[in-house]
C-alpha cells in the first residue's frame, strides 16, 4: 500500500495524509458536525481543494456527507451502533467505520484515511421476546433441575448490555417460597431456573415469578421483565433426549432453496403419546423470517430462503424437543445448530464512476448508455473524476483485474490496491475533428468462474464558440430613388459559421450598429425601408452590418459595410414655420396696417420658389373680408378699424397656401383675435330707485318674502360686473345669485327713517377690473309699516333724491372752473354753510318742539319715521337732527323763515332753471308731507 503511494507521489502527483481517529457518540441529529479536513494540505493560495469520497459505494458513505469545498463531514442519517453491529458494518466489541476520502486540487490529489469509532449509547432496555410464558413442569423432577428461560436481548454493548437477572416472586401469591432460583452464564449466555425443593401439586398446581433483565448504563440502569407462571404437572417421568445438543453445518450460499440442511433426534424412553417428540425452534439468530423451515415431526431442515453471505455470515439456531404425553408435559430438551455461511463468487465486480464536476459539463443516461459531455479545448490531463472497483465476494472471488479502452481519449491511473482510480484526458479534444469518443472499462474478478463488469460510456466533446460568422461579401452597395415605398426588401445579408449546426455557437442574428430608417430582421438577414426617404435631407446612407452568434460565455461577431445612394426627386411640399399662426389686434387697428408675418420653406432645390394665398373657410364672400394677403405673406387689415367689433365679431379663422413653382402647396390655420375695447360701463336697471322696507313684516316673520330687492347690472360690453355697497354694511348686505344678479336684504332691524344706500358699479375684463369704468349710483330706502302709505313714501324719497342728485351736478360744475373761481366759490359757499348752520340750528329747536307736541297729540295715531344719509362727497346736508343724518320730516315741516333761508342757501348754487326745479319738487314734497298729516289726524 504504501509503495504503491509512493510511486504515485513520485509520478502523479498523490500524497497521502495521515490517518486520524474520532469518537462519536450514535444518535447524533442528521446534519451534524463531526469532523472537519485541514485544507492546510489541500489548497493553494487562491484555490481550496474539492473533496468527494473515494467509493461512494460503500454502505458507511450512506451515513455520511461530505462538502466538497469545505471537508466537513456530516451526518446524512441517524447512526445506530447496534444496528450496525447486526449488519456486520462493524465490529460489535469496536464499531470502527473507516471513510476514505479524495481532495483534488490543481492537478495534486490527497488521499485521508478517517478512523470513526462510534460509541454507545445506552439507548435500548432488555427485551424479552415474550411479555410472559407459562412453563408446565412434573412434580416430581428433581432439585437442581434447571428450566431453560430464552435470554432477553439489549441491542448495546459493553457495559450497557445485560449484566444479570433478578427473580421475584409475590409473597401473597406464591404457597411456597423460594423453590425456584435463577441461574445466568454470561459466558454462554445461558438462563435457567433451577428448583431448590420439592414440588407437591396436591399442595400447590401453580406458581408466579417475575425475571428481570438489567443492563450496566450510568448514571440509571435499563431493565426488562418477563411474567412466568409455572404450572405443576402430574409425572411424565421420562423427556426427550437429543443424540447431539450442539450440531455445526458448513453451507454454501448459493445452496438452493428447499435444500435439507440438517436433521435433529431426540428420543424419549416413554411409549405412545409420551415418547412420541415434537421439534420447534425456539430462537434463532440474527433474526430471519422463514430463512429456515423445521419439520414438526421429523426434525428436518430445510432452506426457506436464499442466502447471501454478504448480508450474513453466520446463524444460530435454537430448537427444542418435548413429547406429547396426554397427561402431563415432559420435560424438553434443546439442541444448538451452529451454521456458518460459505462464500461463493455471486457477485460482479462493482464500477462506480464520479465524475469531476468542475470539468465535466453533463452527465446524461439514455437507456443503457452514459454519455459524459466536456469542453473541447481542455487541456491535456485536465482531471474528470475518479472510478472505485470493488467485489462484494472475498478471497480470489473478490479480486479484481481491469482494462480500458478509449481510443487514447482518457487515461486512468491507480491509485491503491486495484480499488480506486483516477481519470484524466489524454490529449486535447477538438470538436471539428472528432465530435464524441467511445469508452469502455472491463474489470473481472479471479474467482474459478470468473465474472466480468463492463462500463460503457460516451465521452462527448461540447462544441466551443471559436469560429466568427463570415459574410458572403466584402461590402455592399446599392442605388436607389428616394421615393421607394415603405416596406420594400432592398438587400439580403447572408453570413456561415463554422461551429456546430443547430446550436448557438452557429445561430446568427443579424443587426444594425446604428439607428437607420431602415429594419433588419435579425433571423434572415432582410433589410427593409421602414421610413420616408428624403435626398434633401440625407442623399446616402452608410452603416455597418452585424452578424453575431449566440455562443457562450462570449458571442463572436463580423461586420461588413453597406452604402446605399439616393437618386433625387421632386417630393417635398412647403413647410411652414409654425404648425399654427394666432395673432391679436384691437377692434381700433388701423387700415393697411400689418398684423402679422407667415413664412414657408421648401427642401427642394428647384422648387423652393413659393407664393401665398389666403382661403377663407366659411360663406363668406373674400371681398368682405376685412384681411388681405401680400405675397410675399404678410397679412394686413385691408379696410379700416370700423370693420372689425369684438361686439360683433371676436374671432376670425382662415387657411394660408403656400405653393411652389411646381404647384405642391400646403396650408396652414390662422387665428386671428379682436381684442375688446371697454365701450360701456355697468348700469343699474331697476325700475325704481327708491325702496321701502316694512318693519311689521319684519315681525311677522315675513322678511324673506318682502324685504328682498333684486338688483340687476347691464353692461354694453356683456362683461361680466360686480356691485358693492359703500355704507350702511353693519345693516345690511348684498349676495349675488347669477351673474350680473344681485340680492339686497337687511340682516339686521333698521331704525332710522330713510337711509340713502351708496354703490359701487365695476365691471371685469380678463378677470382684471377696469378702473376707468367704475361708477357710483344710490338708491333711498324708506322704513314704514303698514299704515304708511307706500307710494307716497317712495315718491317723494325718490323727488328727494333728485334734488339731490342736482345739487351734486351743480356743485361739480362749479369745481371745474378755475383756479380763482374755485377759491371765490369757496369763500362764498363757507359764508352760506355758516349762515345755514345758524338757521338750521333755529329751525331745529322750535320744528322738534312742535314735533313732541303733535305726537303727544296724537299718541294713538301710527308715526313713520324717515331718515336720510348724511353729506357725502357728492351730497350736500340738509338739516343736522343727529350725526350724519338728515331728518326729510323736519326739513318739510320748516318756518316760512327756514325755508327761505334754505332755499336761499340753495339759489346760490343753482342756476335760475335748475333752482326753479329744486322749488318745484320742494313744493311737492311739503304738500305730501301735509297731506300725510292731515290723514293722522
């Protein structure tokens, strides 16, 4: 063995590591670790070696795993030292199983004897065969006599295997004590009980023991029990005697089925039923159902199954003789048959490959044939695994020979002792010369007969991706007109690889190195036109073709040039700057003034002289057009500003042609929008501008049917306006309900007489107020109840407001003169204000005592309160009652003397007209006023 090692380190390369020993416990969880290799040996700086087993075979390997890239050994399933005892996978005094193992790394292989010993585990109790027997024996037998008692069996060894037997018995149960003792030779393995007195059936017929079995485990022993109840029988004074009680048989094992092995004899000096003897086994070891057949009657033994001296070497087994007296049981004799198996050459040699998976690329089995598939181009002796060869049989019968034959593709080198082999190639493989190689491995043992195995296998060569796609020609070059359909076919590329057919290292897909208008189908090589051709914009196309394969782990690719030229011709319209040309001009735009410029190009050289034309896209005639076109295409309004409204129209559109010397045209939309110019401002359009608010419907809770009032804005322009109240916002307020509607109401009870309600008019263009069209205007609210007579109330708040309304005007003509006029208007309007202050303040005193006095009077009588707002910007004051408020009823109801001085005060600042219409409705008002009156009284 060692020599042989030695030559191998010597020429290829194999060292041997020292053999180690462990100790593992049985039971342990699968997946456990229990030993790990040393890579110290088996790596190199930047490889670590691949470990595998040297016989993966072999029935101990099945326990075990091993990583191939770590060297740790786990455990693969549940080890049980007892059950490899019986197997004979080890011997039952030292369970010692030797895992040999391969570490191959860089062309160096490591051979590692690992020595396991597998320790028990007191894991199993003592077992007897039976829960209980029952044994008849005579009365009379003698003391001393011993009843054999099958053993009870603790599948451990060592320590924590049997170590004796108690026997118990029940005081209470037993009429006789102690008759009975147990007897062990641990030698033999031999347990009996052995009678120390007299049996007396007429004093007792039974008796009730108890053995048990106990191992040596620590720290707790294991035990076993076994129930015996003896029954005493009347003599049967003579028992079977057999001529041999041991018997030692040599058989084959390839004996046949129903051979007679053996005959057994006992005789019994009794006649009749009790000398006539029956024969049974009573054990038989190692355990095998129907391997032996014995005749009841005869004593004969035959095969009963097929023996294997692999599986069991040895048998023993146990039969006992009784005879059949009809009264009483004699007392049985045994006999031991001791068989051992003898080896015949039934086994072939046994070729196990493994194939290195870093080289090998696939393992395939189709039938009954292997075909190992690598990379051409390995280089020679490249290592593809290892072989093991091993005989089941022994002696000649399991030595093996062996011879190959690969046609020089691979070598095998020995490794020790004709068992273990390593694979290697011998030479450097080239797909294209020879793709596969057929491998045969003989291997015969020595037996007389000797049997012979043979591995077949194929080695197949994968091909490699070293040829590239070569194209048929050296360039390509085509003409053709710029206005080929889209779609056309214009060329076929067509490129060989060399590889092997049918596979990606010779598929080719064609592609192109860049983004072109035109398609290249990557299967057949078609190049397809899949844009417009344009020779203005692009008169030739060069590009490179591709054809790849599909080869791994690096395609292989050729190129080849392909010119195409463009023969020229008339195919392009004008095209505009824009897609779209939107203009604005106000409704005031000039006449012949130009609004806005179009411009078109044109790609053709000969072509690209155009002119322009204006379409008009409705009924409308072209000479009403208010736009005209030059031809150069500039658009101008050819008539004058009064040909356009926003009021009347907002919006214009039209086509622009453009058209070249050829006659190929294009249009274009055009938009043209009139700006609005604000010709109106909002207006107020109630019927009335004087309203009247009732305080007793305020209480009877009719407030939202009758004091609401609905105002309406109008503008001109149809823009949207807005309303907005200048005072009295604690009172009351405006919502809007649609657009250019508006809702006044009071949120909260007025209480004073009149209240004149100013207002803001705005309208809105482009969502922006327009701050040159905001007017005021104001509306009197009269507060009355039901008794006051409505009409009246309205009208003459109404004449009131007119009044006021003249004044206002009057009063902004005078602060439109001049500078001086200004001054000396206001010089003469402080005298008249101080003068009317004076006789406001008279009439005040004696008009509110006269006032009290008539309500006094008239206590019973309904009164209405009317109130007017105080001076504002554009209002002048009348009477001073309170505060910012003008009281219409006192200033009715004023002395000759305050009037005149009133309208005196007035005259000054009205002309001889507009103070003829101030008495007027002056008048008037103070004959309402008295006639309201007189209907009180």
């Amino acid at each position: 063995m060692f020599q042989i090692l030695i030559i191998l380190n010597l020429f290829y390369s194999v060292f041997t590591i020292p053999k180690e020993s462990i100790h593992i416990m049985e039971d342990l969880p699968i997946g456990t670790s229990i030993y790990t290799f040393s890579t110290d040996g088996c790596k190199t700086i930047n490889n670590a070696g691949t470990y595998r087993f040297v016989d993966s075979q072999k029935n101990s390997n099945d326990f075990f795993l091993i990583d191939p890239y770590t060297g740790r050994i786990t455990t693969k399933k549940l080890i049980d030292r007892d059950d490899f005892c019986l197997r004979r996978m080890c011997s039952c005094s030292k369970c010692e199983i030797i895992l040999e193992v391969l570490c191959v790394n860089m062309g160096k292989i490591f051979f590692n004897d690992l020595s396991i010993i597998i320790d028990d585990h007191n894991d199993h109790s003592p077992q007897f065969s039976k829960s209980s027997i029952t044994i008849d024996i005579l009365e009379n037998i003698p003391i001393g006599y011993l009843i054999p008692i099958d053993i009870a069996i603790d599948l451990d060894y060592g320590n924590n295997s049997i170590q004796g037997y108690n026997l118990l018995e029940d005081n209470s149960t037993n009429k006789i004590l102690n008759a009975f003792q147990i007897e062990y030779t641990k030698k033999n393995d031999l347990l009996a009980l052995r009678l120390i007195k007299i049996l007396d059936r007429e004093l007792y017929h039974s008796l009730e023991y108890i053995i048990q079995a106990y191992d040596g485990g620590q720290p707790q022993a294991l035990i076993g029990r076994l129930n015996i109840y003896i029954n005493i029988l009347d003599v049967n004074d003579m028992s079977p005697v057999f001529d041999r009680s041991e018997i030692n048989i040599l058989l084959s094992e390839s004996t046949s089925i129903g051979s007679l092995i053996a005959r057994v004899h006992a005789f019994d000096g009794d006649t009749g039923l009790n000398g006539l003897v029956y024969y049974t086994i009573v054990s038989l070891d190692p355990p095998s159902n129907g391997t032996f057949m014995l005749s009841k009657e005869t004593g004969e033994i035959h095969l009963g199954k097929s023996l294997d001296y692999e599986k069991e070497k040895s048998y023993r087994i146990k039969i006992k003789a009784q005879d059949n007296g009809p009264q009483q049981v004699s007392i049985p004799a045994f006999a031991m048959i001791y068989i051992e198996i003898k080896d015949e050459n039934d086994n072939y040699p046994l070729i196990t490959p493994t194939f290195n998976d870093d080289r090998i690329s696939g393992v395939e089995h189709i039938l009954n044939s292997t075909i190992i598939t690598i990379r051409e181009n390995l280089s020679n002796g490249t290592f593809l695994g290892h072989i093991s060869i091993s005989d089941l049989d022994s002696g000649n019968n399991g030595l093996v020979s062996w011879s190959l034959e690969s046609n020089g593709s691979i070598s095998i080198k020995e490794l020790f002792n004709n068992e273990a082999f390593l694979m290697f190639t011998a030479r450097i493989f080239d797909r294209e010369e020879q793709s596969q190689y057929e491998i045969s491995l003989k291997a015969h043992d020595h037996g007389i007969q000797p049997l012979t195995s043979i591995l077949n296998f194929t080695l197949k060569i994968l091909d490699e991706n070293d040829n590239t796609p070569i194209f048929d020609k050296e360039f390509y070059l085509i003409n053709i007109t710029e206005a080929i359909p889209i779609g056309t076919i214009l060329l076929h590329f067509h490129a060989t690889d060399a590889d092997e057919e049918n596979t990606l290292n010779s598929q080719i897909e064609y592609q192109l190195s860049n983004e072109t208008i035109f398609s290249l189908n990557s299967t057949t090589g078609e190049l397809r036109l899949i844009g417009k051709l344009d020779r203005e914009e692009q008169s030739s196309y060069e590009f490179d073709i591709i054809a790849s394969d599909h080869g791994q782990p690096q395609p292989l690719s050729s190129t080849v040039r392909c010119i195409i030229n463009l023969i020229d011709i008339n195919d392009n319209y004008p095209t505009f700057d824009l897609s779209e040309y939107i203009f604005e001009i106000p409704e005031t735009w000039s006449n012949h003034s130009p609004i806005g410029h179009v411009h078109a190009t044109d790609a053709d050289e000969y072509y690209s002289e155009l002119t322009y034309k204006l379409v008009y896209n409705d009924t409308t005639m072209t000479n009403e057009w208010p736009f005209d076109l030059t031809t150069n295409g500039t658009l101008y309004l050819k008539g004058t500003s009064a040909d356009i409204d926003y009021e009347r129209r907002s919006i214009y559109q039209f086509l622009i042609l453009a058209i070249d010397n050829d006659g190929l045209n294009t249009s274009v939309p055009v938009t043209i929008h009139i700006l609005n110019r604000n010709d109106y401002c909002p207006e107020l359009i109630n019927n009335s501008t004087a309203l009247f608010f009732n305080i007793d419907l305020w209480f009877n809770n009719s407030y939202d049917d009758f004091n609401q009032y609905y105002l309406e804005l109008f503008d001109g322009d149809n823009d949207t306006c807005s309303i907005e109240l200048l005072n009295f916002n604690d009172i009351f307020k405006i919502d809007l309900i649609q657009r250019n509607e508006f809702l006044l109401y009071a949120h909260i009870l007025p209480e004073r007489e009149y209240y004149i309600l100013q207002f803001r008019l705005r309208d809105l263009i482009n969502e922006t107020i327009d701050q040159s069209c905001i007017r005021y205007v104001q509306l009197v609210l009269t507060i009355g109840t039901n008794q006051t007579n409505q009409t009246v109330a309205i009208d003459t708040a109404r004449e009131y407001l007119e009044a006021l309304y003249l004044i206002s005007r009057r009063s902004h003509t005078y602060f439109n003169l001049t500078l001086l006029n200004v001054i000396f208007v206001i010089i003469l309007l402080s005298i008249a204000i101080i003068i009317s202050l004076i006789s406001i303040k008279v009439i005040y005193i004696s008009s509110n005592s006269c006032h009290q006095r008539k309500l006094r009077k008239h206590k019973n009588d309904s009164h209405t309160l009317y109130r007017l707002q105080g001076p504002t910007e554009t209002q002048l004051p009348l009477l001073d009652n309170e505060p910012g408020e003008i009281s219409l009823t006192s200033s009715l109801n004023m002395t000759g003397n305050s009037k005149s001085t009133q309208d005196e005060n007035v005259n000054h600042s009205l002309d001889n007209d507009e103070q003829q219409q101030v008495r007027t409705k002056k008048k008037r008002t103070n004959n309402m006023n008295i006639k309201e009156q007189m209907m009180h009284v």
